[in-house]
C-alpha cells in the first residue's frame, strides 16, 4: 500500500495480466466452443498489447456511450 496515497500500487508490465489471461483462456478452450471477444477501451494500450500476445485479431470500433472501443476476436 502506498502510504501517501492510502491506495494499492498498480503492478504494471509484469506479466501478471497475460499469465491471468492465459489461464482463464486455457479453461474456456475446454469447456465452451465458440469464439471470444474482447472489448477494450481506445487508449488502453497495455489492454490492447495483451490481446494481441494471446493471438486475438482486430475486429472493428465500436462507439459505446460516446467512448470508442476496440472489439478483438480470438
């Protein structure tokens, strides 16, 4: 915890999201057939960096309450 802020440090660039990731993509390749999507946020680069080491391909923008997303396909 940071103590000037009272918040929780934001572990970034460690692998932690594409480790997750990865395992929760393991358990749906097992169990459900069909494709998965993901939908992230225009200016979330880090988000977008992830999707694409998994292997998901860009599929289109979408305009969701006024904010663009970018919507991936696995």
């Amino acid at each position: 915890m940071d103590s000037t802020t009272g918040s929780f440090a934001q572990p970034r660039r460690k692998g932690y999201a594409t480790e997750a990731s990865e395992a929760i993509l393991s358990v749906w390749s097992k169990s459900i057939h069909g494709e998965m999507l993901a939908m992230i946020r225009y200016d979330n680069l880090d988000s977008k960096r992830v999707a694409e080491k998994l292997g998901f391909d860009f599929l289109e923008m979408q305009l969701i309450d006024g904010t663009p997303y970018e919507i991936y396909r696995l």
